[in-house]
C-alpha cells in the first residue's frame, strides 16, 4: 500500500513538501488542503502587485512558465491532490486522520495518513483599535486583501491612505501607493524608528531621512493610533493619532503576523514559548508523524540559540524540501537560521543578517559594530555607489555576529550580506572576514572590498586604535558648539574643508592629512578634538598621527561626512554647503 500524506496548508512549504515527496515517491498519496481558494502564490509579492510592477494576480500564482498553480495543475503535473477551499478542523493522532470541511458546502470529510505535513503559515495581528472593522481597512495577507487594496486605488477612491505599522510590508506598501498612484502615504509606527526588530537605529535613521525626501511619504514614529473613524455608511474616513486627526480613505494594517499553531496546539502538539509549533532539527514535531514547516513553527536562532518564527516564503520553501525528504525516509537536518532580510525602497536597498549590536547585548554577548562607508565597487568606476555597512562582532572571542549594509546598487548591498550570512553558523572571526576572497573586477567590487574594509576596522576599534563616534554623537557635539568642549579638525583637502571653515569658524579647524605630523602644534591640547574626513579612513589615520605625538584628546567619526550626510542632519545648511 502506498504512503498516504497529508498536507494542511498549500501556500510555500505545503507545495514545496508535497512535490519533493512525488518526486522521491511517485508512487505515494499526497492531498493538500488549504482553506484559501489561491493556493501556492508568491505573498512576498503584494507590494509589488498594488504598485503595477507585477500587472495581475496570475504573475503570483504562476510558475516560471506561466503556468497558473490551481488544483488543476497540482494534479495534472505533480500528481498532488489539492482541495481548495477547505478547511482542517482537527488532527487525530490516534486515528490518524485529519477532519476537513469545505466551506463553500459544508461537507465534512476525514482525510488518513500516515505522515501528516502542517504549513498552516501566519495570520496577520489585529490591533485592538476602534473601527478596525471598517470598510476599507485591510490587512496584507492574502491576495483578496490585495485586490481589494489595488481595486479601490485604481479606481480612484484613494488619495491619502494611512498605514499601522513601518514594518517591511508596511514601508513596501507605502512605496507602492505614493510612487505610483501619487497617494499621501502616512505610516504610523509607535517604535520610535522604521523597521523595528530589524535594523539597529543608526540604519534605521539613514533609511527614514532617505523615505522622508519621497513624494507623498510621512513618518508618524512614536506615534499611538487611538482608534479609525468611519463615515455614516461603515466606511473608514480617518485615524486619530495622539489626539490629531488624518482624513485618509484607506487603512493598511501591516502590524506584524502570529503562527497558525491553534490546530496543532488542539491537537496536543507541543508549541515553543514563542507560539510556534516545536520541532526538532528534522522539522519533526512532537509526534514523529507530523512534520510542520514554514512560518507556523518555532526554529533555533543559530546565533543566539533563542526560539525563533519568521515569516520568509525563502525558509518556508527550504524547509519544505526537507519535510518532503524525511518523509520519504531521509535524515536531512534544518539546524535553524541567523535571521537575514532585505528591501528596496525609493530605489535604496538594505539588507541585514545575523545580530546587530543591541540584540546581540539581549543575548547576552558585548559586541562592536562600527560604521564604515566606502565605495561597492572601484572608486574610479563611473557606476561605483557608497555603500554603509556595520559588522558586529563579539568583543571576547572575536566572532562575527552579524552584517547589516545599506546602499543604492542593490545588488552589492544584498551580494555582501549573502556572503557573510553563509559564514555566520560557522562560526567564522573577524580575522576570516578580513581575508574573505572575493570575486574583483572594477565594475563589480573594490581591490579591498568593503566587506573586508569593515573587518579591519572592526579589529582596529577591538584593538584599541581607532577611537570612534557615530554619526549622531557628532551631531550632538555640533550643536553643543562653541562651548569649549571641542572643535573639529577637518583633515581633508581645502575644497572640501572651505564652506564649513566658513560657516563655523572658529571651532572647525583644517589641516590636512598629509601635512599633519609638520603642524602638530596647531592641534589643541586642551580641548576633545573631533576628527572629519569624507570617509572616516583619512581621519582614521590623522588620530594614529596624533597617538605617536601623545595626543589622545581625539575621537573620529565613523564614515565621515557621508555618512552624517547619510543621517540626514547638515553640517551647514544645504545653501551654504553648495
């Protein structure tokens, strides 16, 4: 008799287990229930379907070759039995089957098996805000919210839309409504940055001056939604947002998402503190018949070892092939993952992986992430962008935890934090990042890369020689100027030095670099010395100059002018700076 397999949920991991297990099995039963009439659609891709990129709903429910992931194809090309539109009430271990309704009917059927697969994904949080159940305030979960969504824009019927939640898929929806359709796009956020949870702040902050330079975006942070007003007619009209009101004709709710574990926790499952359904390294969960993948479950952070849900249909899918092999009696292991992201917004692309500093303190393990700015490719090549990029490392063992880097060519910036995110389970030191070898032809990377650039910076601050400052310090010691705590010393050439020479005379000094250890008495000794260069190198080594001399009245600022640039506070005013 064949192996009969059961799959609830037919969005990623489902699909993906069943057609790995046809395929090391043709001979085995797979039926694949999902409540939703799409099933196996790219989610990921809504942003891009409300903004036009992707013209309909079949671009995220076809394969490669166009051809639409319905019921029909599952059984004509997988051999897959899918039921759409139905609904798993219940697991019974002891019977082994699983009791499915379909909605539109109300019959009831048991479906058995021997090896049961859950990929019941995520739902998305609602609020308890008043008026949340408003026409026109949707969540983004589903390909019916994004029609709803696209509909009511290309309609017309929006021109100002607020949206809960500066998230992902909260800041990809805003692009999508105000770079497009021209709608006012107010992202309210009660965390005090954008991306919270997945960039520290100094990322954070040179993304949001970058999103507030956008046509029609506006950044609500720290902001508290009290509740959504709605016309006579049910329609959603405004939010108040700390007492303030904002008429707005649609709602986007992108406040996070929970996992699907209510199925598995009735069914006796053991679930992680986290909510996530518990499984082992073989994605086996309490029973050894039931597999679960995807965003339902509870997996390792590899770095902190702390339990972990991540809503990517990329690990939901790679888990899937791993349920499908052991299902079929294999032993392939998904030990966990470091955590990676990335976006494109407005054209600027970030991505991270691993720990950031501030989590890596919650894990309970000091580290360093200095900021380091330096072209993604040749200096001299015409296509060559500034790249901004933080490696933390643990201070004690020298172990890298993480990478997070911002940039225009978002293939440099995601090719980067790809390489160092294979190495993070590794266990790999700064030493190997530093000597990492990389693939060099101008147009494509640097002689030195950037990524080995931050290693070596990484291990001079860890060393004891390069003392640095942030761009935010720096621009607290600017507005405390003139009280005598410091001045700036400016050690690049004059044509770069003159307008702020002029403008903040008498505590912005100059001398450049390479004439530095003949003026050494032109440095004040009795004050803390603020050291600027473009890039945070030439001024690196203006304060190694100054070390030898016996002055170590001096701190440097991490990635230089660009980088405050980057921040988004001038150091003079943009007219003046011209």
């Amino acid at each position: 008799m064949s192996l009969q397999v059961v799959i609830i949920g037919a969005v990623a991991a489902g699909p993906k287990s069943g057609c790995r297990i046809k395929r090391l099995m043709p001979e085995a039963s797979v039926t694949m229930v999902d409540r939703d009439s799409y099933i196996s659609y790219g989610g990921c891709g809504i942003p891009y379907y409300v903004s036009g990129d992707v013209a309909d709903l079949k671009g995220l429910t076809s394969t490669s070759f166009h051809m639409e992931r319905n019921a029909g194809f599952f059984q004509a090309a997988k051999g897959i039995t899918a039921l759409p539109g139905s609904e798993a009430l219940a697991i019974d271990r002891a019977a082994r089957q699983v009791r499915v309704r379909h909605l539109a009917s109300g019959k009831e059927r048991l479906l058995p098996y021997d090896k049961l697969v859950i990929a019941t994904g995520s739902s998305p949080f609602i609020p308890p805000i008043p008026g949340v159940d408003l026409q026109g305030v949707y969540p983004v979960a589903n390909l019916h919210h994004a029609s709803a969504i696209k509909d009511m824009v290309a309609q017309g019927q929006v021109a100002s839309a607020a949206i809960i939640g500066a998230g992902a898929t909260g800041l990809e929806m805003a692009e999508a409504l105000a770079d497009l359709w021209g709608v006012e796009a107010h992202v309210l956020e009660m965390a005090p940055q954008v991306l919270p949870g997945l960039l520290d702040p100094e990322m954070a902050h040179m993304l949001q001056t970058h999103l507030l330079a956008q046509d029609g975006v506006h950044l609500h942070l720290g902001a508290r939604v009290e509740r959504i007003l709605g016309d006579g007619e049910g329609r959603a009209v405004g939010v108040v947002v700390d007492g303030q009101t904002l008429d707005v004709d649609l709602v986007i709710l992108a406040t996070g998402v929970r996992p699907n574990s209510e199925l598995a926790r009735a069914a006796g499952l053991a679930l992680a503190p986290n909510g996530g359904i518990q499984v082992d390294q073989f994605l086996r969960t309490s029973d050894p018949d039931i597999y679960a993948g995807g965003d339902c479950v509870s997996i390792r952070n590899l770095l902190s070892g702390q339990s972990l849900t991540l809503a990517s249909g990329s690990l939901a899918n790679r888990m899937g092939r791993v349920i499908g092999t052991n299902v079929c009696g294999g032993s392939d292991t998904f030990p966990g993952a470091v955590g990676s992201f990335c976006i494109k917004l407005f054209g600027l692309s970030v991505a991270r992986t691993g720990l950031d500093e501030q989590r890596a303190a919650a894990a309970g393990r000091q580290a360093v992430s200095p900021l380091v700015v330096q072209a993604d490719r040749a200096h001299f090549h015409p296509d060559q962008k500034l790249m901004y990029v933080k490696l933390t490392v643990e201070k004690d063992t020298r172990r890298v935890l993480g990478l997070a880097a911002l940039g225009e060519n978002g293939d440099a910036v995601v090719g980067r934090v790809n390489a160092v995110a294979g190495l993070l389970p590794l266990g790999v030191t700064v030493e190997a990042i530093s000597n990492l070898e990389l693939c060099y032809s101008p147009p494509l990377g640097a002689a030195m890369d950037v990524l080995n650039a931050a290693a070596n910076t990484a291990d001079n601050l860890l060393a004891g020689l390069l003392r640095p400052i942030s761009p935010e310090e720096f621009s607290r010691r600017l507005a405390a100027r003139g009280q005598g705590g410091c001045v700036f010393l400016d050690v690049r050439g004059l044509d770069n030095a003159q307008p702020y020479l002029e403008a903040l005379k008498p505590d912005w000094l100059h001398i450049p670099g390479e004439t530095l250890s003949q003026r050494l008495d032109e440095v004040p000794r009795d004050k803390e010395v603020v050291l600027v260069c473009n890039s945070g190198v030439r001024s690196y080594e203006a304060q190694r100059v100054l070390e030898a001399a016996g002055l170590t009245n001096t701190v440097n600022v991490s990635g230089g002018v660009a980088a405050i640039k980057k921040w988004g506070e001038p150091i003079i005013p943009p007219a003046e700076e011209e």
